[in-house]
C-alpha cells in the first residue's frame, strides 16, 4: 500500500453546506431578476441535485418541468446568463458570511498540512465560487493551502464522470493510491471511485440518506473537540473526529469489507 501524501476535497456540501441555503438561493434570485416566475423549494432542489453542474441542472429543469418553455434567444446562451447571475448572488452571500464551513473542516485543513500532506479541491463548482468560499470562511489567502484547485468547466464531464478526479492526479502528479478524496454525495464518491479513490464521505443535510457502496468510511461530520462524530459505516477505530491519524488508517485498510455492507 502507498503511503498517503495529498487529501483531495470536494467543496458542495463537503467543506460547508453551500446547496439549500447558497445556491438554491441565488438560483430563484437570478429566476427572479430575469422575470421567470420559477422557484425552487428545498425539497424540488433535493431533488434536483441529482444533476451535477448549475447550468446542466437549469437545462434539466426546463427539460423535465417546463418542457414548454421557450427561452428567448438561444437556450445555452440564455442558461449561461441565468447560471451568471446566480453565481454573483451567490458570491454576495458568501461575501457577507452567510456561509459557514462544516465543523472540524478547518481543524482538518490546518492538521494535515501540518502534518506535510498535499491538499487540493475537485469540484463541480466554478473557480470564482471556490476561491470566494475559501477567502470569505477560512482565511483571505486559504486558495494557496491548495496546491491544484480543479473546478466546473475545465473537464467536459461533470461528476459523477471521474473526470475531475482524473485531471486533479495528473496536475498533483500523484496516483490515486497516494490520495485520498473526501465527499458528501453518491455522485461525488461514485467520481471518486471510479478515478480509482480511496474516498471518506461526511454527509449533508440532503445527502444523509443516499447510498455509500464502496467508500472507505462514511461519518455525520468531520467533528470537532467538542463535537464527536457519528460513525454511519466502516471503522474509525476510537477516534471522536477525523484527524491525520485516522485518515491514514482508513487509507491503509481494506475498504472493499466495507463495501460489501454499505
Ligand atoms: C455540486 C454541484 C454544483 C452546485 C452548484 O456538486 O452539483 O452544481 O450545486 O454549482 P459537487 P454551479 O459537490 O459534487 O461538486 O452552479 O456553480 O455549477
Ligand atoms: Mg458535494
């Protein structure tokens, strides 16, 4: 077995709960601003995120909700206007601190480089949404703790392809044995998976009840001192959260015993 050397992290859902809150937000807020009488409830959104990728899922929406809809103009470009618009509301609101990161995230963050492991982000999101989550919730200059930050349109295939995953081992020049991904949904681990990832998965709010075949361990939460984690499915050992130590146990155990149960 590889000895671990990078952490590869996926951001929606993963590093904070950006979806029912974040982007569900701005997506009716641009709706709205382009007088669309559309509006996406939590529940429709759970939904919805079955689709990877903002401008997919408004092209998903219309396919299947609205299939009468006539966009004015070409549709692409129009969904590319309206997928703008959404990402500036949602910079706003991450500007102005509306969106956390999930507990034990920077802990995490700063133990492994601590610890000299090589970080980076693969992400169906686009680069401006990271590097604004990045500066606004941990630190101003936290997009240089990552290494390689591989986002939205610089693979053809969003996740759940292995794409993403892929184009971030080749700029790390680093083979999935000596990485490690960490995802919050089915479609992200499946992406991870597939790119040959050892992967743990800490659930979301609307991913608690997806299925996790195949990941290495799945958690609640990475955890904090004062707030121990719940273990979903495989082997922490004694650990309350995750830390480097119990990152480098699940990477060196067999996961496929787990898979089996998932
Ligand atoms: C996240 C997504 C994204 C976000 C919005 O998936 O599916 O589409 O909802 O992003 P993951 P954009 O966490 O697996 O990367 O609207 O910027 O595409
Ligand atoms: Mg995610």
């Amino acid at each position: 077995m590889s000895e671990l050397k990078a952490l590869i992290f996926d951001v929606d859902g993963t590093l904070a709960d950006t979806e029912a809150n974040g982007h569900r937000v701005a997506f009716n807020k641009a709706f709205a601003a382009a007088g669309i009488n559309w509006h996406w409830s939590v529940e429709l959104y759970g939904e919805l995120l079955a689709v990877t990728g903002g401008k997919e899922r408004i092209l998903h929406y219309i396919q299947n909700f609205r299939p009468d809809f006539l966009a004015p103009g070409d549709l692409g470009e129009f969904i590319a206007g309206l997928h703008l618009a959404k990402n500036a509301y949602y910079a706003e609101m991450v500007a102005a601190g509306e969106i956390p990161l999930r507990p034990g995230v920077k802990r995490l963050l700063l133990e492994a480089q601590y610890a000299g492991l090589r970080l980076a982000i693969a992400t169906t999101t686009s680069l401006e949404n990271v590097e604004a989550l990045l500066e606004h919730s941990l630190e101003v200059d936290a997009a240089s703790w990552f290494e390689v930050i591989a986002a939205g349109d610089m693979v053809a295939a969003k996740k759940p392809a292995p794409d993403i995953y892929h184009y971030t081992l080749e700029a790390l020049n680093l083979s999935p044995e000596e990485c490690l991904a960490v995802e919050d949904s089915a479609n992200g681990l499946r992406s991870a998976l597939a790119a040959g990832l050892k992967t743990l998965v800490t659930v979301s709010d609307y991913t608690r009840d997806q299925r996790f075949a195949g990941a290495a361990l799945v958690v609640d939460q990475l955890g904090e001192p004062d707030q121990a984690m719940t273990v979903i499915t495989g082997d922490a050992g004694r650990a309350a959260m995750i830390d480097v130590a119990t990152l480098r146990h699940i990477h060196s155990s067999d996961s496929a015993r787990i898979a089996e149960r998932a």
